[in-house]
C-alpha cells in the first residue's frame, strides 16, 4: 500500500484492480490535499496496461461529505474548480472502468467523484445529495453528469432541490449499480465476473465509446458551466453570502437573487 497525502493507494487482484481509498474521516473531504493525491495516485498508476478497474472507497462509515466549503470562496473558486474538474479530465484520459464503494453519505462533489464512476455500489445506510444549492451554489459536474446518467427531470430534482435521496430511492431511479449489505465484497465479485477476464486495452475503448456523448460534453459544456460558476453565479451577493454563512456557522441573510439574470 502507497499514501498519497490522504489518498491510500493498492494494487489488487495481481496487479489488475487499483483500490484508491480517500482516508480523511469522518467526511473524506475533497480538499486540495486529497485532490492531490488522487491526482498522484492515478499518475503512477492508472496508466499502466494490465489495469482493469480503478475502486474508489471512502474510510470510515462514509463515502465523502463533498469538495472543501471553505475552498468555494469567490477569490479560490477559480484554483477549486480548475482542480476539482481536473481529475474528471484526468479520469476521462485514463478511460480505466471505475467503481464507487459508497456507504453512509455521498454528497455534494463526492456524489460528482461517484457519478463519474462506471458502477456504485452501495450500503444499505448509503445517502445521496447534492446540497450545494443550500449554500446558494450549484454543482458544475452534477449539472453535466447527472443529466448523462439519468436523465433532465431527475438531474434537476437533485439539483435544483438539493434533498437527499436513500440507497432504496437511489436504486430505483438507477444511481446506484446495486445496494448490497457490503458494497466491497459486491464490488469484488463484480469486477471478478465482469472486467477480469476481459482485455485491459479492450475494456478502455469500451469505456471511451461508452461516454463519447460525455467527452463531447466535456469538451463544450463543462467550460460554459465553468463560466457560468464563476462569472455569473459568484457574481452574485446571494452566492458569496451562502457559503459565508456556512464557514461562519450563521443563517444565511439571502437578497432575493439579487444580480441574478432575469
């Protein structure tokens, strides 16, 4: 096993599965110091040929509370997002079949990191939100994977009202691949009876044909929500007062969308 800042990182099933566990509990936050070590855990490893399956895990009795709150400020926002969505970037290069063990909460940008993934597995106490619209923001990522995955009306359920979602409800609304009583042991068996067996070099075209729509979308409209993150959106007092109220632990004073377009 290899650490990466709070990223443990290790080698499984003879070298073919890369299991990446983010190891900050209790919330396994997506702060700067994990993103780098994703990013370093992926670089020495996820290029490598024989490699079948990247797990991601979250230590603890929960997957990830989400990206650093304190990182969403409006003079850090731009360094956040350029990180944040480097990783997808980097993913999308890689084009290794990925999979989320998810229990306890999966929200905000750890919801995003599970999006991404191939399959989530998930414990039955599994919880699914993107909050980010209680701090007055939005989630850019959400806002282009959710849509992908399952569809406008449900993307903008979960985003636009920000509620939490059960594993069951997850399930039906196919978020999640399975909910088992150990999503590892799930997982393990998935990976043995589905991608072990296959060519590592087939299973990437198979994954970079799977989301080519995805890569288009990467490509066009992950920069316009980018734009309308940053340039609009935290523009706005409403946006800045949400996520201060936050780090300063107060109700937040909103302004009726002030700034906002009409």
């Amino acid at each position: 096993m290899e650490v990466f800042e709070t990223v443990k990182a290790e080698r499984r099933a003879e070298g073919r599965v890369l299991h990446l566990l983010l190891d900050a509990p209790k919330g396994n936050v997506l702060d700067e110091r994990m993103l780098r070590g994703l990013d370093a855990a992926l670089a020495a490893h996820g290029h490598d040929p024989a490699l079948r399956a990247i797990i991601f895990e979250g230590s603890g009795p929960h997957f990830c509370f989400g990206a650093s709150v304190p990182e969403h400020t409006r003079e850090r926002a731009p360094a956040m997002l350029a990180t944040f969505h480097g990783l997808f970037r980097t993913l999308a290069e890689l084009a290794v079949p990925t999979i989320a063990v998810v229990r306890g909460a999966c929200l905000g940008g750890g919801l995003e990191l599970a999006l991404w993934c191939s399959w989530i597995f998930a414990s039955p106490d599994a919880t699914f939100a993107q909050p980010e619209i209680k701090l007055a923001v939005f989630p850019p990522m959400a806002s282009l994977l959710l849509p992908w995955r399952l569809g406008g009306g449900r993307a903008m359920d979960l985003c636009v009202s920000g509620r939490t979602v059960n594993a069951a409800e997850a399930d039906a609304m196919g978020l999640v691949h399975a909910v088992a009583p150990d999503p590892s042991v799930a997982a393990d068996a998935f990976i043995a009876e589905h991608l072990l067996p296959k060519s590592a070099t087939s299973l990437r075209f198979a994954e970079r044909a799977a989301r080519l729509d995805l890569a288009r979308r990467m490509t066009t409209d992950l920069p316009a929500l980018e734009s309308l993150y940053l340039d609009g959106l935290m523009a706005t007092p409403d946006a800045n007062e949400g996520i201060a109220a936050f780090l300063e632990r107060r109700a937040a004073r909103f302004a009726h969308a002030q700034g906002a377009a009409g």
